[in-house]
C-alpha cells in the first residue's frame, strides 16, 4: 500500500476517534449549554437521516469483504464500516439524549430545505443509497466485478452523504453535531478520491 493511501486511511480511522470523543461534548450538554434541539431541527433531522444513511454503506462494505480476496479493497471497506457504524451509534445516542424519536413521518432530507436535496434514484431512499437491487447485485459478484462495483455504489453513496453533511454544517446548531460533520466531509471527500483510483487501476471509473 502506498504512503498515500496509508494516509487516507489512517485519517479514516483518526475520525473514528475525534468522533467517539465527541460524544463526552453531547453529555454534558454540548460546550458547556442545555439546549436541547426540537424533533424538527436540523440537527435531528440529520442525525435519523444520516443513521439510514450509513446503516447502509456498512452493510454494503461487509458484503464486498466477503465478495474478493484483495487486500487494499477489504481495507477500505472495514475501514468505512467501522466509522460509520460509530457514528452511527453516536448519532442514535444523541438522539436517545435529546428524548427525540428515531424515525419521523416526514419525507427524508426535509430538514434540508425544499428543493436543496438532489433527488433520490428510482427506489432509493435517499440520495447516493443503492437500490434493493443493487444491494442484492452486489452480493451475487465476486473478485474484480465485486471490487468495481462496490467502488462505484460506494462513490455515489459518499457523494449523498457529503451534500447531507455539509447540509448540517449549515444548518445544525448543535456544535458537536457539525464537528462530526465537517469530519464526515473531509473523510469521505478523501475516499471518494481514494476510490477513483481504485476504479482507474481496474479499468473502470464511477458510474457519474
């Protein structure tokens, strides 16, 4: 493996930490405040819909690591199920802190704005979350056409979950919250790069 991509990894796993350490912030109140956000607030609107979100690319990175016996795809992928299945949790966590429900009877991403979300594919949740059909493509590939297609899910799904992201750094109030978030960003900025050249040394490149 190269520096290069040693280091992208190596910050994967540093966001885990800064997140797991963010959690103490939100306990005691967040920078030293009470204010607890409202169940329509951006900040819980981003916490549920984020949650989905990366439920998701964790299922979708185990899949692939059963799917192909190359070391450096494997890598990424428990990488990136590792850190959003922590982030994952600490966004739950806070919503169990803020007494604020898990799932809300408004459309995904309204905490968004009208019209500020891209839309979501044909039977897809949210956007850059794969199908039930391409989840179940996924599971069906092996070596090299699992690697690329996974590659490819995965861009798309790091591109939706910045928008989302940065989408809180805008609106979200709570000051952990969008910590977490500009993490989010530069984390999955840096493997959408990551990615790109691992479609490059394949042959193939993201689907859009």
């Amino acid at each position: 493996m190269t520096a290069k991509r040693a280091g992208w990894i190596a910050g994967a796993a540093a966001a885990v930490l800064l997140a797991a350490g963010g959690i103490t912030y939100a306990v005691a109140g967040d920078d030293g405040g009470s204010r607890i956000p409202a169940a329509d607030s951006a900040d819980a609107g981003f916490a549920r819909d984020m949650s989905v979100h990366h439920q998701q690319a964790v299922e979708m990175s185990y899949i692939v690591r059963d799917r192909t016996d190359d070391e450096e795809v494997r890598r990424l992928a428990y990488d990136i199920a590792q850190t959003q299945a922590n982030q994952r949790g600490m966004m739950i966590g806070w919503l169990d802190l803020w007494a604020l429900p898990k799932v809300s009877s408004d459309p995904p991403m309204t905490w968004m704005g009208m019209g500020d979300a891209p839309s979501a594919g044909e039977g897809s949740l949210m956007p850059g979350m794969a199908t039930d059909a391409e989840m179940k493509k996924l599971g069906t590939l092996d070596g090299k056409q699992a690697e690329v297609y996974y590659l490819q899910l995965m861009t798309e799904h790091h591109r939706g979950g910045v928008h989302m992201a940065k989408g809180c750094v805008e609106r979200c109030t709570v000051g952990v919250e969008k910590r977490l978030a500009r993490g989010m960003v530069e984390s999955q900025e840096s493997e959408i790069r990551l990615m790109a050249d691992l479609l490059a040394e394949r042959g193939a490149k993201p689907r859009s």
